[in-house]
C-alpha cells in the first residue's frame, strides 16, 4: 500500500511563515532598542500597549530570568492572549498588567525602562498618561517612543488631541509634551524601521 504523507494548505505555511518573519522583526528592533536604553541581565522594562506581545516576549528574551517585562494592554480579548500566550511559553519573567486610559497601573518606580511602540499617538489622555509614565520610571530610567507622523490614507483615531494632524503624531508634540512631563530628552533616531522615528527621554 503506497504512504501518501499530509501537506498542509499553502495558507498554513503562508500565516506560519508571516509569524516568522515578524518574531524576527520584533527581536531585531528590540536588540536596537535595548542597546539604545542600555538594557542588561536584570533590568526591568515595560512594554505600554504590548497587543499580541512580540515584543514583550522578544525583550524578555534580552533582560534574561533575572530580569522582568510588564507587558500592559486595554483590550480584555489581547490581555487573555498575552497570559494564555506567557504561560504557554512558561515565561516567569513576564507580567501582562490591565492598563487604563489614563494610567499604566503599573507600580511606582519599578521599571528602569519603557517603550511605547505606535501607541502614544493613539493615547486620548496623554497628559495624565505621561504623568503616570514618569511615577512608574525609576530615578535615571529610560522611555522610548517609537512611532511615525500622521500618515495619508490611514484613519483618524478617535479621541485623541487635535495637535495630532491625523493617524500619527509629529516628533516635535511628543518631545513637547513628554518634557512638560518632567523628562529630558536624550536622544532622538530618525532611520528607525518602518519609517518611524525613536525618541529616548531619561528621568532625573
């Protein structure tokens, strides 16, 4: 009798390969980030807005068992998957916290880094919010803000200031305002991937 082996349907290798590619992605802008904020075995980051976690994963993957990740969301469904996900992957290291509009609920000073990655233009708060960044940075850490200028043809995101200029937000409003929060502004990267732009504030 002739074997015949099972092939799976091309669409499962496409969205297989599609998940491959933006792991790899993730930790390629990850290993950039952690050697801008200076990350080392221990260090605490927070990922605001972590979505499916790539990036959470991939920068627990860098600070190491002795280190922790606070991967933060809104969404009920995303912070289901981000737990089911962590303790599928037996990550101790990360902790999926339930954020608000207005604050990170994360615990004071506990983190020597965070990165927001295309979430501060979507924050309809950002006042409050940065003020609640800056309360859960330790003296000396690092925030980083990645994300790109209002971009044609995407749609306008509700509730947000009106400085904003459409589904992004300029360099110049987030340096603005994460200033009057009380940070310095340390060091901004233009030719980051996608076309988006880093900058990195410290707290003193």
């Amino acid at each position: 009798m002739k074997r015949t082996h099972w092939k799976p349907p091309w669409f499962l290798l496409l969205g297989c390969a599609a998940t491959a590619m933006l792991a790899a992605n993730a930790a390629e802008e990850i290993r950039r980030l952690a050697a801008l904020m200076e990350w080392k075995p221990g260090t605490v980051v927070a990922d605001i807005g972590a979505g499916d976690g790539s990036y959470s994963f991939a920068s627990a993957e860098r600070v190491g068992a002795t280190g922790k990740v606070y991967a933060t969301e809104i969404d009920t469904k995303k912070l289901e998957a981000l737990r089911a996900e962590a303790a599928k992957r037996k990550r101790q290291n990360v902790a999926v916290v339930e954020g608000k509009e207005a604050d990170t609920n994360l615990p004071t000073a506990c983190c020597d880094a965070i990165f927001l990655r295309h979430v501060y233009h979507h924050l309809t708060k950002p006042t409050e919010f940065d003020a609640n960044i800056v309360r859960s940075l330790k003296p000396g850490g690092r925030l980083a803000i990645v994300d790109f200028p209002p971009r044609p043809g995407l749609d306008p995101v509700e509730g947000v200031p009106a400085n904003r200029g459409g589904h992004g937000i300029p360099q110049k409003i987030v340096i603005e305002e994460l200033t009057a929060a009380g940070l310095k502004m340390e060091e901004v990267v233009n030719d980051w991937p996608e076309n988006d732009y880093c900058v990195l504030f410290v707290k003193k």
